[in-house]
C-alpha cells in the first residue's frame, strides 16, 4: 500500500494541470503582494489632514454658534452645536496624540470617538457615515457602516491595552497577518477550495489510462480512493505554500503583525436591533480567528475532495466531477439573501459555511439575520458530511459494478 500511495503522490506532483494550478496561485499570491496589497486603500483608516479639516470646520461652527443666542437657533441647529462640542475636542485629542506620536493615547481617544460618532450618526437623519460606503455596489450602506464603525470602537479599545508594538499599519491592518485576516473574510477560502477541486478533479478518472500497470498493485479498490484521498489532501494542503511567498513579501513591505492583534466578533443582530456598546458579542485575537479560519477551510478540501472522489466512483466524467464541486461550492447562491436566516434555518445548510471568515467572526450572522450560524456547529456539520461521503463511497466501491479499473 506504500508503495501505491509513493506512485499516486508522483503521480499528483507530475501532473501538468496541478503543476499549472500551483504555478498561477503562486504568481497571483506575488502579484497581490507587490500590486494589490500596497495599495489597500481603507475606508476607516489615520488621515490626520482629514480630522484637522473636519475639526477646523466644526471648530468655525460652534465659535460661530456660541456668540449667538440659541433660542433663536432652529433646533436642528442647536443639536448640531451640541453634538460637534462634545466630539471636537476628541478630533483635538486625536490630532494631539498623532502629532506626540502617541499611538496609545491615540487607540483610546479614537475608540470612544467611534463608538460616541457611530450612535450620533446612526440616529441622526442629517448625518451619515463616510462617503465610500455610499458607493453603487455596496448594499445597505447605513448598515455597513454602523457595523464597521463598531468595528473600529472595539479593535481601538483592544489597542489601547496592547503589549506590542502599535504602528499606522497596525490601525489600519495593513500588516500581513491582517491582509491574511482581510482576505479569509473575503474570496480567497472559495478560490482555494476551487484549487482543491481542480487538482483532485482526475485523480480517480486517470486511471483508465493506465489500467495495466494499476492492474499491478494487489490491492482492494477502497483502499486506493483512501490513498488517493490523502494524496489530494496532501495538494490541497501544498496550496499554502505560493501563498506563503506572497504572504512574506507583504510582512517585508508592512510588517507581519502580532498573532495577539484584535478581530472582532459580530453580534447575530447587530444592526437588526443595534444595541449600542452590545453591537460586538465578542473579541478574539487574530491567531483565534486564523486557527478557526483555517481548520473550516480544511474541512472544506475534506468535503470537496470526497465529492470528487464520490462522483467519479459514480460517473467516471472529469465535466460531472466539475459540475458537482461548483454545485457545492456556489450552492449557497441559490437561497443566501440579506436577513434570510431570520426566516429559514440556514444554519443547517453546510454550503452556508463556504464563506469561513465572515463565519468565524460571525459577520455570517450579521448579514443573513440568524442567530445559530456557529464555527463549531459548522465544523460538527462539515465533519458529518466528510464522513457520511467516505462511507458511502466505500461501501459503493466494493459493488464490483463500480470497479476502478476493469
């Protein structure tokens, strides 16, 4: 048996399209790395000129405002006076603590700044949060913004008590442990677990091309789709390696950041029914969150390489194992909606999972209006499925109907 699992791992690591596939993630990693991640623009990010423009036009406000009599102010007025008093003198405090270069003092100050501007903005009609969240792809602007306002209140107040070194990198997550936090929220999981697809999408149909020398190892059909399993486990695991060369060029360029760092977990209903400091049920470190990250995104090349392994037990089509995964993979697209899980128990889904970063600090729940989409419950879901896969791919390999090579 070790000496098939030596022939399929060669096998796997000589094959031209895995080859290809390692080669493309490589050069995108690299391109993002020199390209795309130095040019993070943030929408919450340390702009001391733009907290002194916005401070010196209030600042002209209230001067103004403070030699008049307020009881001929209309009241919207009066209430603009009273809210621009109480936050002013924080953007003064903040300009104050980046000029000392007081990143500490800075991380405190801002944290109450964002919590005290996020419940101004969110029950005042004439405010609104920063323009960009206004843009034409981005649903529910006001929502967005609410929650990363919170966002940013609960990462600054983790700031404040650090015991590591703090930078405008730091602030504004540009480190490379932060990147990496970015992207698990975003589509790097779906496009490893489509890498994951591809190279495990032939390794039972190749066989038929070589059926005389398979013919030679006198071993039962199932315990080669167990080796051929941990052999597209291996691959799929080996994607991490191109992303590594991209992941030290940015710890290079930004700096690596601290496992110890802040990411914040989302309350279930956060903007459903905002409840103030309540918004943010709680907060892990950054090395939670990436351990949590990475051990649903290995469950999911668990996941998709049995559905390979399965469908081609069953049709033996290189396109029907291609259909199959992206069914998986994008099953989710056919019932996810914004608020869905407050009507449908989509919890019990597992593609509901396939997203691991928003699952893992909840922004799943957030944006879906449930309350039960859990990173454990998941892993218990995912590994369920893992398992009822392989059982039943077994079991139908020792119909000799089925038989690998005839």
């Amino acid at each position: 048996m070790y000496g098939y699992f030596k022939f399929e791992l060669k096998q796997f690591f000589t094959n031209k399209k895995n080859l290809a596939i390692y080669f493309l993630l490589a050069f995108a990693a690299i391109f993002y790395a020199f390209k795309i991640a130095p040019a993070y623009d943030p929408i919450e990010k340390v702009d001391r000129e733009e907290i002194e423009a916005r401070y010196l036009t209030r600042q002209e406000f209230i001067d103004d405002l403070s030699k008049r009599d307020l009881w001929e102010v209309h009241p919207v007025t009066v209430g603009a006076y009273q809210m621009f008093s109480a936050i002013n003198p924080m953007d003064k405090a903040r300009m104050d603590a980046l000029d000392a270069n007081d990143l500490k003092k800075y991380a405190e100050v801002t944290s109450t700044w964002y919590f005290e501007m996020n419940y101004m903005t969110y029950y005042n009609e004439h405010l609104s949060y920063n323009d960009r969240y206004y843009v034409e792809d981005r649903e529910f602007a006001y929502a967005e913004g609410f929650v990363n306002a919170m966002d940013q209140h609960y990462r600054y107040g983790a700031y404040k008590e650090a015991d590591y070194e703090l930078s405008i990198g730091v602030f504004e997550q540009r480190t490379a442990l932060q990147t990496l936090e970015r992207l698990l929220k975003g589509r790097l999981p779906l496009i490893l677990i489509i890498c994951s697809l591809l190279l495990a999408i032939d390794i039972v149909t190749k066989d038929r091309r070589h059926p005389s020398v398979l013919k030679g190892f006198p071993i039962a059909d199932w315990k080669k789709l167990l080796v051929k399993i941990c052999v597209a486990f291996i691959g799929s695991i080996t994607l991490f390696v191109p992303l590594f060369i991209g992941f030290m060029v940015i710890g290079v360029q930004s700096g690596f950041g601290q496992l110890k760092l802040p990411s914040p977990e989302y309350a279930a209903l956060a903007v459903f029914i905002p409840l103030e400091n309540n918004s943010l049920a709680d907060m892990l470190t950054l090395g939670m969150f990436l351990g949590r990250s990475l051990s649903l995104l290995i469950l999911w090349f668990i996941v998709i390489i049995n559905v390979v392994i399965l469908s081609s037990v069953l049709f033996r089509q290189e396109m029907v194992n291609l259909a199959a995964g992206l069914l998986v993979i994008f099953g989710e697209k056919f019932y996810i909606s914004r608020g869905i899980g407050y009507f449908w128990e989509v919890e019990k889904v597992p593609t509901t999972y396939i997203h691991v970063g928003k699952v893992v600090s909840s922004y799943q729940n957030y944006y879906l209006g449930s309350d039960n989409v859990d990173y454990q419950y998941g892993l218990l879901l995912l590994t369920m499925c893992a398992v009822v896969l392989l059982v039943i791919t077994l079991l139908i390999s020792l119909n000799k109907r089925f038989k690998l090579v005839k």
